[in-house]
C-alpha cells in the first residue's frame, strides 16, 4: 500500500490514479500520448471501384490528399453486408477488407503496400461531382475532375462517403 501524493489517502501499489481524488499516482512513470506528426489518414471509405482499373480499392483521406488502395478482392459475406444497409455496422466495417489498418499506417506505407496504389492531392483537384446510380442497391458515381483529366469511380450510397468527399473538397462538390 503507497499514499496518494495528492490528498495522502492510503491506495494499492498498482493503481496509476487515486481513486479519491481523481490524480494520477505516479505521473513520471504513464505513458505520454504523443500525437503523429506530419500527414496523417483521418478517414477511410470503401469499397470503391474505379473506371479504368480493376480490382476494389479504398479511399484514405489526409488533410493534403487521397489515397487510392488497393484492397484484395474477397468473396463478400452476405449476411455483413445487409447488417451494414441496416444501420448495425458502421461505416468503414464493411464486409471482408480490413481497412483500418490504414489509419495505423503513414501515407507513404500506404502507397508502397500495392504498386496500383496512387494518390491525388487535394489542390490537383478542379471538381468533384455527385451522382445516383440505383445498380447494387444504391451508389456514388464521383467524377473528380483534375487539369490532367478526371478519374470516375463508385461508392457506397450513404451519408459517411458523402461528407468525406464535402469536407476534402469543400466548395468542389456538386450534385
């Protein structure tokens, strides 16, 4: 049994807060949150097919960029994919892809995972503009328009992927 160094009550060795008062026990000795420095993935969405390529792949957003990764193609687990329609999974855990492995990864590692994976920064981009398409259920079609050209691809029809693009390319987007 050790005091707590705040308010001298008696607390067991183990414990890293005072349950009396609230502070930590030994603050030398906690470990430090160390937020990550440079560009980081701050969302994912997926699945994503894209016009011209084949294979799924997922879109990793940063404040600079989007990652474009190729995902393994996977036979799809029915039951997963009506619980995400549902409302039960939430976005980014659909069926089979394990992609929030990005989010622990940096930019560059995603990139060097699969020679088909590219990024397009977020100043390259003119416009991006929003289309249904009821195939599947429901999707995104999503131009995105560069001066090189544009790239076309199809997300899933719901309210996650929708915002992602809004808020990457704010005052771009169109209906």
């Amino acid at each position: 049994m050790t005091n707590c160094g705040s308010c001298g009550k008696t607390i067991a060795d183990d414990m890293r807060f005072c349950p009396y008062c609230g502070q930590p026990v030994a603050a030398e000795e906690m470990e430090r949150f160390e937020p990550s420095k440079g560009e980081v993935i701050t969302a994912v969405a997926h699945p994503a097919r894209i016009e011209g390529r084949t294979g799924t792949f997922a879109l990793a957003f940063t404040h600079e960029r989007v990652l474009f990764a190729r995902l393994d193609d996977v036979s799809s687990d029915k039951a997963k994919e009506d619980l995400l329609r549902s409302g039960i999974f939430l976005p980014g855990s659909m069926a089979g892809a394990n992609v929030s492995r990005f989010y622990e990864m940096s930019p560059s590692e995603v990139l060097a995972e699969d020679q088909g994976n590219f990024h397009l920064d977020n100043s390259d981009v003119d416009s991006v503009r929003l289309a249904y398409d009821s195939d599947e259920g429901g999707r995104y079609v999503v131009t995105i328009r560069t001066g090189e050209g544009r790239i076309v691809l199809t997300l899933p029809y719901d309210r996650y992927c929708r915002d992602l693009l809004f808020r990457q390319y704010e005052g771009r987007v169109t209906w």
